[in-house]
C-alpha cells in the first residue's frame, strides 16, 4: 500500500491537521534534515492611533471589506514598495 505524501505547504495548521492523523515513522523515506528555519513568523507590531483616527481606520477598513490590522499592513507595504 503506498502511504501518502507529506503536505508541501508552508500552513502550520494544514501540517498539524496532516501529522495528528499520520505517524512520522511512515514517512522516514520522504524525511530531510534542514538547517535553516522552515516556518517565518510575522512580528506584531503596537501602533497607537488618537480615537478619531482609529475610527477612520475602522470605517475605511469596513469599506473596503477588510479588518483594520489588513487596511494598515496593506498601506505599509505600498509604502515599502514605493521606497
């Protein structure tokens, strides 16, 4: 019977979902040593708004159908690509 593959995904919780319904010892064969970190985790960063802005930030966001933390990383990130 030929076992599955492991999952190629960088989704932690896709991984955990795969490894809690299959034993490790049946993938001996497709299982490599790696130096480097394979998951990067992302750095939360505190920002500190007066309550008008954070409003606007808000009503923006919900415009646009997204949450306020995704409305601030998208604009942070044009920012980078413009710099």
């Amino acid at each position: 019977m030929n076992s599955p593959e492991i999952p190629k995904t960088d989704s932690i919780r896709e991984m955990a979902r795969f490894w809690d319904a299959h034993d490790l010892t049946d993938f001996e064969d497709q299982l490599e040593e790696v130096a480097e970190p394979v998951f990067e985790h992302e750095t939360p960063l505190k920002i500190h708004l007066p309550p008008r802005e954070a409003e606007t930030v808000e009503e923006i966001a919900r415009s646009r159908g997204v949450g306020p933390a995704d409305l601030i990383r998208q604009w942070v990130l044009e920012r980078i690509q413009a710099s």
